[in-house]
C-alpha cells in the first residue's frame, strides 16, 4: 500500500473523520480518485466505508437512503453543487447477474479489497483514505493510468457478462481520457458486444451524451464500431460505412458524419448540435441515386428522409421530446444553403421561421460542421457569410417610429386628427431620439408632440420627411455594419 498526498475538498475530508471518529474506515473510490492522480477535477466524490446504511445515517444530520445497493446519500452545506450531496456506500459483495445489467443479490463486506475486485475497470478500482494518504491498489490502477490503458478487474467477459454497459463505458472512458482499451478488454467486448441487447435504452443513452459530449467522439465511435458495439446504440449508422458520396466529399457518409461530429466538439457546440451533425445525412444510404446525366451520385430528399430517421432514432434513445424536435428540425433544413447573389431576406426569414430563432445560429454552425466533415479546411467561405449576415439582418430590429415611447393613437388622443400629420410627427420624434436617445421617454415625446402639432402642413411635412431619410441613412449605416462583421462588403 502507497502512501501520496492528494487535493480533497474540506467537505469531503470532514465525511471521512466523521466515520472514522465513528470507528469505521473511509476511503474515496472509483472515478475521483482515479482523477486525482490524473490531476483532473473530479466530477463528483463517492466514499466507501465498512459502515452498514443505518450506521453511516446515524452519522450524519441530513441522509437519504432510498436504494437497493445501500449508497447514503450525505447532504453537506457546500455551495458546490457536485458537493451538495456525497454518496457513501457501505463495502460489498455482489451476486450474480443474470441479466447482464444488476447483480441478484448484494451483501455488506468488512473488507476493502472485497469492494474493489468487484469494480470495472482497474483504474477506478483504486482506494483513497484522505487522512492518512494511504492507496489501496491491489490490481494495477495506477500502472494503468501510467500506461494510459483501460483493463478490466480480472476477467473481461465476467466483468461484461455482470453488466453489459460496461463495455460502452469502456469506450466512453476511452473518449474522456484519451486511453487507449487494452488488446484483452477488446477482445473481452467483441466476444460479448450482443449483451448489450438487454441494457435499457436509457442507459444506453446516458452513456452515449457522455461520448458525445466527451473531446474526443469521432475516436470513440469508431472504436464502437470495430468492437462491434455500435449496431447496439445507433445501427443506422453503420449503414453508412462504404457510401461514397459525390465529387464534393473527400469521405463516405459515415466518416463525414463522424467528422461533422468532432468539429462540433472542438468548437464546444452543444449536444443538440453534436447530435445533428451526427446524424445530419443519415438518410442518404437511403436516398442515393446514380446520375448518368452527372455521372455521380445524388442524394435528392436526403435532409427530408434523415429527418424522419433521426425522430425513430432520437425516439429510439429516449431523448427528451424538446431536444429531438430541435435536431430534427436542425437536420431537415441543413440543405437551405443557395446562392447568396440570389437568396432574399424574404427567403432567409422563412428558414428563420423553419428552424425558430432560437435555433438559427445553430442551423448555421451545423452547416459550418457539415463544411468541415467534407474535408474542406475553410469553415466560412464567402457564401456562408453572406448568409451569416442576411440571418443578422433578417432579425434585427429595424430602425423605425415602432421603437419610440409613444405611438399614433397616443398621438390623436392628444388632439391630432388622423391623417398624414400622425406620421410626419412621429418621424420628426424619430430624428430627435436618434440624435439623442435619453429623449425617448413618453414625458418627454408627449410635450414635443403637442410642439409640433402646432406647425402647418409645409412645416411639419419638412421636418417629417427629413426624419424618413434619417431613419433610411441609419438603417442602412446598421446593415453595413452587419456586412462589414462578416466580411462581405
């Protein structure tokens, strides 16, 4: 047993001297300590004591213990969310798994080295007492992490037999460290990949956001699909493996997508993104025709037929209703792109209309995903900006006599009759808040109101025409300035 000093949270430390001035021991376990030694910030923080349930509450002021596996959990007064609640869960022993996904039965042990060799992976079958420094590693984590490798606690196909996720956690691990599987895990996963028929899709699914949302999950992928286990989480993908696509694409439709997919995470994009970009051309397998005419392939509909896939897909998963209406819609409007010379802001509003204008910079940042997965190093060529801007210029708020304090109606009810005079006033208003906008204030516009209602016809007219123009010039001025911040004069 080594001894090393690692940084733990004062929260977590105080549980720790809480069991032990109880008479048990304590030791952080799993992915926390494993972590600390890879000197990254853990996410959350799971102790494992020989305490049994009722004495670990009998610790404590706030617990809650509502679970079959005998975890705590600790609620702490930490203003730190991963800290609000720590979970410590007595050592133990577990039966066997005859569905591949729960143990039948789990008994308390008074042992440490009973909780680990019951761990997945060596590098978080590791033991930490915080107190004392001391490392408990009876099966090689900290040789693992040295040697980047991810091995299963002893035998693979036990370890993924017990619970077949397992084996997608491998992967994921794989994507969020950068570590390589070790050759007899792999194998372990490609000898029992079918288990993974009898995981529920929610977990499946958890797993998934996790790879998604990881640095790295092109490479996961790609590792899921040599180790067999893709078909089990999306299948609809693997269909794309060996479609060529036409003389724009330098990749078949599966490392397009994967590569759409990793652009996403290196920009930090979103799930809803990450997910769109993966799926964003999973319909053209299906809708790949020959062209004599081209001599090349075409893929009319595929945005329409993609669409409908990615909903059985996204449904398929149990992602929420909210999140795959917005991929979907994301992936049936990805194909709006035309000729910028040519496209209007009439038909740049009715794809703002499409996607909602919440999800317009998304549309965009797909389309900039989709670029990149062709094997074009340029995220925005010209067209794509010049469409950036007429997006900016289709939802800003124009200048006009709608942005005062005051409007028509206000204006007769002070004694204006309605006709031409209502909007010479209003312009001639507009001209003075544009020139100074602290003068857009109902008290103010009133009593300049009742001024200009006593000019005549010729003069009021002036002043009104020339708050038109004023308004023409500062719209204008605005659309430049959205041109100049794309770049397309």
């Amino acid at each position: 047993m080594d001894s090393v000093k690692l940084t733990v949270p004062p929260e977590v430390v105080a549980l720790c001297d809480a069991l032990r001035a109880g008479g048990f021991e304590a030791y952080l376990v799993g992915g926390c300590v494993r972590d600390l030694l890879l000197l990254r910030e853990p996410k959350d923080w799971d102790i494992t004591t020989n305490a049994k349930p009722e004495q670990i509450q009998a610790l404590f002021k706030e617990t809650f213990y509502e679970n079959e596996f005998g975890t705590v959990g600790v609620v702490t007064e930490s203003e730190d969310p991963r800290l609000k609640v720590v979970e410590v869960t007595p050592y133990r022993i577990e039966g066997k798994y005859s569905n591949a996904r729960h143990p039948d039965e789990v008994r308390f042990s008074d042992n440490i080295e009973d909780d680990l060799k019951r761990r997945d992976f060596t590098i978080n079958a590791i033991a930490y007492e915080p107190v004392t420094g001391k490392l408990v590693d009876k099966h090689d984590g900290r040789r693992d992490i040295k040697r980047r490798v991810i091995a299963t606690v002893r035998n693979p196909a036990e370890r993924f037999n017990e619970d077949a996720l397992r084996m997608l956690r491998a992967v994921r691990i794989s994507a969020e460290l950068d570590f390589a599987i070790e050759s007899g895990t792999s194998a372990g996963i490609v000898a029992n990949a079918k288990q993974l028929e009898k995981i529920s899709r929610e977990r499946v699914r958890d797993e998934l956001i996790r790879i998604l949302m990881s640095p790295r999950p092109m490479q996961a992928l790609y590792v899921a699909q040599k180790l067999g286990i893709l078909r089990y989480v999306i299948p609809e993908l693997e269909e794309a493996i060996g479609i060529d696509q036409n003389q724009a694409h330098s990749f078949d439709v599966f490392e397009h997508l994967l590569r759409s997919l990793q652009h996403a995470a290196d920009k930090g994009w979103s799930l809803e993104i990450r997910l769109a970009a993966l799926l964003h051309d999973i319909g053209k397998p299906a809708s790949r025709r020959w062209s004599e005419e081209k001599k090349d392939w075409t893929f009319h509909g595929h945005e329409v037929v993609g669409a409908r896939m990615a909903r059985k897909i996204l449904n398929d998963l149990r992602i929420s209703g909210e999140m795959t209406t917005t991929v979907v819609s994301l992936i049936r409007w990805h194909m709006f792109f035309s000729d910028p010379d040519e496209v209007t802001l009439s038909a740049v509003r009715r794809i703002i209309t499409n996607v909602g204008t919440g999800h317009i910079k998304e549309l965009l940042n797909l389309r900039i995903c989709d670029r990149i997965g062709t094997g074009r190093p340029k995220e925005q060529p010209f067209r794509l900006r010049k469409y950036m801007s007429m997006v900016d210029e289709a939802m800003r708020d124009p200048i006009s006599v709608a942005m005062l304090k005051i409007d028509g109606s206000r204006i007769i009810k002070l004694g204006q009759e309605a006709g031409p005079r209502i909007g010479w006033i209003l312009h001639a208003l507009l001209e003075e808040v544009l020139d100074d906008p602290k003068k857009n204030t109902e008290e103010y516009l009133e009593s300049r109101a009742r001024e200009l209602m006593e000019l005549d016809n010729e003069q009021l007219q002036t002043l009104g025409e020339q708050g038109k123009n004023r308004r023409e010039e500062e719209d204008n001025a605005e659309v430049q300035k959205l041109r100049e911040k794309h770049h397309v004069n």
